[in-house]
C-alpha cells in the first residue's frame, strides 16, 4: 500500500527560479494571482515523492499545477514552490482493462481523452465536466469535478475505484476502493515510519449536489478522502476509473415558448414519474444564455422568441430506441414543446449528437466572451438547492437581478453607497444555465463597470448565504479552493469544520500541500 524511495531533491539545483517562467503559474481561470520561490517538473511517481519530502523537510509550502482550469484559485500558489506536471495528453496515455471494465489514467491527461479511450474499447465513461477538454484527470478528482451528465451518473468521485497518491512526507499509497475502510471511526494507514490514523468526517451527502471539501461517502473508503481535497491532503499521481457498456444515448435539444412550462416539465422529470423518461443530463438555458450563444455561434440557428431551453440525455439498450424516442417525444409535445423541428430537436447521427453537446458548452464560452470584452471577472453563482426548490431557485434569481436594492435590503444599500459614494445598481446583466435538474444553476453576474462588480460580489454573497440557510450547498461542483474560504467557514456549522482540519492535521501535520485551499489551517 505505501512506499518511500530514496531519489533526492536539491532545491539549489533543481528548482526554476526565472520570474518569467514562474509568470505563468501565478494564475489561473479564476482570476486569481500569486506568487510563488521556485518551480519544479515532475513526471514519474518518485520525482514527486522526492520534491515533497524535501518540501516537507523544510517546512516549504506546496502547489500542484497541471493546467490550472480551476474556477476557485486551487492551483494558484501562495508563496513556497510550484509542482508543475507534464501537460502533454492522448487517449493512447489511457490503459483500459477490458475484463474488468476500468481505465487507468496519468493525472495530467484530461478527461475528454480518458473518454476517448473508454469510448474506443467499447464502454461509457459518464462524468462529463464542461472543461473535459482542458481539465486534467487529476484535478478533476481533486475537485470532484461534475457536469452535464451528473444528474444521471454523478461527480467524478463516484466513479473513482483506485488512486496512487503522494503524501506531504513523500509516503506513496496505492490505494483501491473497499480496501480500506475506517475502523471505530479511525482510517489506518500504513506509512513508511508506523501508521497514520485519520479520523473519517461524516458522509457527503448523497441528497445534495455538494462539493464542501473532505467528506466520504457511503459506506466510507480512503479513497473519499482525496476526492475532492484540492491538493491539500497529498498529490494524485494516477486515477482507476469504473466504465459501463457503451450504449446508444437519445438527446433532445428544446426550445421553450415560456418558461413556466420548461419548468414543470423539469419538474416532472425530478419526479421520477415519467414513463420510459430517465436522463443522465437535464441541462437548463434561460433566454439571456440563448441570446449570447446564438449571438457568438449563428450557425445553431435558435428560434428568436425562446424563452427557455432545455438539453437532456438518456443511455438506452439498442433494442429500446424506438420506445425511447417515442416516450420523449410524446411528453414533450405534451409539456406544450412545438412540434417543429426549430423547437424540438433530436439528433439522427453522432455528429447531430456531438453539435447539441457543442451547443451545451458554447454557452458558457459565450458568457466567458462577454466578460472578457468587459474586462470584468464574471461572478458565476456555484450553488445547489435541496430537493423542492426548483421554482423558487429560479424565481430567486430573477427577482435578484431584477431589483438589487430590494433583494440586499435596505441596511446593505446604505452601506454600499456610502462606502461608493453611488447607489446601488437597480439591475444587474446575468446569465442562467446548468444543471437545473440537480437544482444547481449557475447565476452568471456580468458586471459592465466596477460599481456594477461591487455590487455582483454582494448579491453573490447574499445568495449563498441564503442557499446555506436551507439547506443548500454554497458550491456544487467547483469546490471551495481560495475563492470560497471564508465563505465556507460562515456557513459549515463548527462541528464540520473541525472535522475537517482534524483530517488535514493528520495527512499534512505543517499545512504545506495546496495552502490556502479548502480550510483555514492553524
């Protein structure tokens, strides 16, 4: 299960010091900036280990950096050295083992290509995060990444079976899902030196798209632990996958004349109730998302007067197609859908299929776009609603842009505008897409100047408070890293946040991996 080698790491000489290669390290998607002594490259297992039981030696805090995709500042460095990974990538990096119906997969190859190699040996590979052509296999289980087919197959944790990890004392484990499960409470795990106990933290749960940091699931595995842990509990050097069967998979792209009637029949598929209906994906898109989407791609031709759209998916025994189709044909049209093919539209081919799927990501790429001419750093809402949410969620955010003063309340306008000098802004531009039939829309906030910014920052943080006080999670898929912190410790009751820094005292007793990240470390 553990090893430690004997390879040697000399910072002197092996450390990057040039501030113009470090540059490029100091950020990444979320905007974030920081600074960072040196950078190291690693490939093998044991240039790890090496690296981190020098770190470890000396107290010198830790980065992981693969292509830093991150939305919440993981991968940016506060200080101490950068680990840079390989960033090269193929399917032909992916081993699947066909008897046993697993892919294992280098940490630095990214997602779309571990589906690729699933997808060529003849299975399914369900996560589907919308960065799975940028994103790396092991940052995705860092942050438990999800996405469009979570609603069906769940976040990349769930399908995770064996990890090999680097502990901060350059410790390697190798680890496989039912192997290690805790004992009175108490993970044992056998190191170099003794063992190390980690008390297991109570179970994520499984009622509530949540990525909050170290949880397990059930029943509870070591292997929980990492998923989800940002870099700050060891480094994830390889990842084995489970696979399903390929199957053929029915997708549906539709356009809603109202929305009111979009959201009932999401309403109705979160029933389970629906005949023959049962999709992996229940992808949402309010009028605003189509707008800049058919704007940035005109080639999708959307109709003009959406209200709504709606992109859903469901895998299928090939003896079912025809049932398939029919069933959602028919509930559509009864859902109030047009029948015509400008609203309803169900692809024929795999390159139809592959083009809804374009269209799917195109729309945060679009508000990606718009952010960028503006020069102002979108405010993406990451929460997820309980169960029975789902009107008032949406409802919520609407009345949230459309009147900003009344949704902070008059002690907050006041506050603002004294700090601003300027009244708050009485609207905001916003986008709504995501994966609506988990409950968890992203809120795209486009601020168009730096008052409208100030004010973004309060209505994210007055949602997400209001999200955590029923019930809900302040982030379902991005993961907390640096941006969500604080914000984090107002909410997570005190019980949960002691659990949490008791694990990371256990794996990383000085706080060098990933600092910054998830929890407050003391």
């Amino acid at each position: 299960m553990t090893q430690r080698n004997a390879r040697r790491f000399d910072a002197d000489h092996d450390l990057e010091r040039d501030p113009a290669v470090l540059d490029r390290y100091l950020r990444d998607e979320s905007s974030y900036s920081g600074r960072a002594d040196g950078l190291v490259r690693v490939r093998t297992v044991d240039d790890v280990a090496a690296v981190l039981r020098a770190a470890h030696a000396a107290g010198v805090p830790i980065t992981f950096s693969a292509r830093r995709t991150s939305l919440t500042g993981a991968a940016v460095p506060e200080g101490g050295w950068v680990v840079a990974l390989d960033e090269t990538s193929s399917p032909d990096r992916v081993q699947v083992d066909v008897e046993r119906h697993e892919a294992t997969a280098p940490a630095h190859v990214v997602s779309a290509d571990l589906e690729v190699a699933a997808e060529r040996a003849g299975f399914f590979f369900g996560p589907d995060p919308t960065s799975r052509k940028e994103c790396s296999v092991g940052g995705a289980v860092a942050c438990n990444a999800s996405g469009a087919r979570s609603y069906g197959h769940g976040p990349w944790g769930d399908w995770v079976v064996g990890l090999t990890v680097v502990l901060a004392t350059g410790d390697v484990l190798r680890l496989r899902r039912g192997e290690h499960p805790p004992v009175g409470g108490v993970f044992e795990v056998p190191l170099a030196d003794g063992v190390l106990r980690v008390p297991c933290p109570p179970a994520r749960r499984d009622d509530l798209k949540n990525a909050l940091g170290y949880a397990v699931g059930r029943p509870p595995d070591l292997i929980d632990l990492f998923v989800g842990s940002e870099g700050t509990l060891g480094y994830i050097h390889d990842v084995t996958v489970r696979l399903l069967p390929r199957q053929p998979i029915f997708a549906a792209l539709v356009f809603w004349p109202t929305e009111a009637a979009g959201l009932d029949f999401v309403a109705r598929l979160q029933a389970k109730g629906a005949d023959g209906l049962d999709p992996m994906s229940v992808e949402w898109f309010d009028r605003r998302s189509l707008a800049l989407a058919g704007h940035r791609y005109p080639r999708f031709g959307l109709p003009p007067d959406a209200a709504a759209a709606l992109f859903v998916e469901q895998r299928h025994r090939p003896a079912d197609e025809d049932a398939v189709v029919g069933a959602w044909y028919e509930a559509l049209i009864e859902a109030g859908v047009p029948d015509d093919e400008r609203w309803l539209r169900m692809p024929r081919t795999r390159a139809d299929l592959d083009a809804f799927r374009d269209f799917r990501h195109a729309v945060p790429e679009s508000v990606n776009d718009l952010a960028r001419q503006r020069g102002l750093r979108k405010l993406g809402t990451d929460l997820a609603y309980p169960a029975g949410w789902l009107h008032r969620m949406v409802a919520l955010y609407h009345a949230a842009v459309a009147d900003v003063p009344g949704a902070l309340g008059a002690e907050a306008a006041a506050a603002f505008e004294a700090e601003h000098g300027q009244p708050l802004p009485a609207t905001l531009d916003a986008a709504m897409f995501g994966h609506i039939g988990d409950n968890h829309l992203h809120l795209n906030l486009l601020p168009r100047d730096a008052l409208e910014a100030a004010a973004g920052k309060l209505l994210y943080a007055h949602l997400a408070h209001h999200c955590a006080a029923q019930g809900g999670a302040i982030s379902g898929e991005h993961g907390i890293g640096k941006s969500k912190r604080a914000l984090l410790a107002e909410v997570l009751p005190a019980e949960q946040r002691a659990a949490m820094r008791a694990v990371k005292q256990a794996f990383d007793p000085q706080g060098i991996l990933g600092r910054g990240n998830v929890i407050d470390f003391e």
